[in-house]
C-alpha cells in the first residue's frame, strides 16, 4: 500500500514548509501518484500564501497505517 504526501512552501519564503499526508491508502503507485496530484491541485485553494514544490508516494509495510 501507498501513502500520499505533498510539501507546501510559502511562496514569499520558500524554506517554510509543510508536508500533507493523505488520509487515504492506494493499492499501487500510479493511484497514489494521482492522489497526489489532486492534492498539490488544491495546496493553493485552501491555503493561499502556499504552493505545492514536491510530491512522494511511500510504501507502507503491511500492517502499518503511517509512518
């Protein structure tokens, strides 16, 4: 399984960040890969001085629900 995430930055000073986690769980990468996406998508609409910079997909272990 695989977790979304995305960093945030603010836009007037890009060394304060913020990394999301999606709350979902994906059966392969490539689902992930496009939750993530949404996610970097919407950063700007909900949070406005943000911007998303970089996305990663990790892998959970079986049995684990986050890292």
């Amino acid at each position: 399984m695989y977790q979304a995430l995305v960093v945030a930055c603010q836009i007037a000073s890009m060394e304060i960040c913020i990394t999301f986690e999606d709350q979902n769980w994906f059966q392969t990468e490539k689902q992930c890969i496009a939750r993530a996406l949404e996610m970097g998508k919407d950063v700007h609409k909900h949070m406005k001085i943000y911007k998303a910079v970089s996305y990663r997909c990790r892998p959970l272990p079986k049995g684990e629900l986050s890292r």
